[in-house]
C-alpha cells in the first residue's frame, strides 16, 4: 500500500499514541523526523479524523491519548499493517532502482531537455529497465559509433 508521506506521519504517530502512555515530544519529533508545527498538524488531523482526545503535559512535555475515539486497536493495526506494507514497498522499489553489481559506478549529473528524459523513461519502463541503465546503454552505443566514425575518417 503506498502511503503519502502526511498519511505515514499520521499512522505512525497513531501507533506511538495507541498505547495510551505518555510520549515525549522529543521521541516524537525523532521518530517523525518532523518539525513542530508539522507535528502540530499531524496532531489535528488525528484528533479531526479519529475523534481522538491527545492531552499535552507541559510538565512532561509528552502527549497522551486520553480518549480514544473511533481510533480503535482495529483501526490501529490496520494503521500498522498499512505501514509495514508501505516499508516493504519502499524497500522493494528501492533494490529496484539501485544496481550494485561488480562493476563500480560513479554518480554523474546529466541536464538533458524534458523531452528526451521523457523518451528515456518510457523506454525504461517498456523494457523493464532503469533510467541509469539506459543512459548507460545509450552511452555505448554512442561510442561505438563515435569509434567507427573515427575509425572511418582515418583511412
């Protein structure tokens, strides 16, 4: 399941909350790799969404889910399930788009028009490829051309 990054922010935040034991601020924040008044947002939409009463201790500087709303040990799992469906999607299209293979590569920032990324891609994507592996694939070709040019203007 692919979750937006506020969606993620929220769920995850649900599931720190849905103990009902205090949380720090300071762990939240962390976790959520957020700032404040992200967090604040967050906060909102799930008080909004689920009905949830969170009280904030100053003293402790942590929040609480005092009531729990529609925000149910069901709805949390589901909201655990989603994460980690989400984790494992991200893990999987990251082995995809990263090749480490024997040959050692190095990084290299191309500024190519939009419409030629455009054609790189779809012929990435019609041919079950990377954009870097088509780049590469256009590259040799571009010098084995260049060589037979070469080649041909010295005889």
């Amino acid at each position: 399941m692919q979750l937006s990054s506020r969606q993620e922010r929220v769920f995850r935040l649900a599931t720190m909350l849905g103990t009902g034991k205090p949380v720090s601020a300071t762990h939240i924040l962390a976790v959520l790799e957020c700032s404040e008044p992200t967090l604040t947002r967050a906060l909102k939409e799930l008080r909004g969404s689920y009905l949830a009463e969170i009280k904030y201790s100053k003293a402790a500087h942590a929040y609480q889910i005092t009531q729990f709303g529609t925000l149910d040990k069901k709805v949390l799992r589901r909201m655990t399930e989603s994460l980690n469906a989400h984790a494992e999607l991200k893990k999987s299209e990251a082995a995809h788009w990263v090749d480490l293979d024997k040959d050692k590569k190095t990084a290299v920032s191309l500024s190519l028009r939009m419409s030629i990324l455009r054609k790189i891609d779809r012929y990435a994507f019609a041919n079950d490829k990377t954009r870097s592996e088509v780049v590469e694939l256009l590259a040799e070709k571009a010098f084995e051309i260049l060589q037979n040019q070469h080649v041909n203007t010295r005889k």
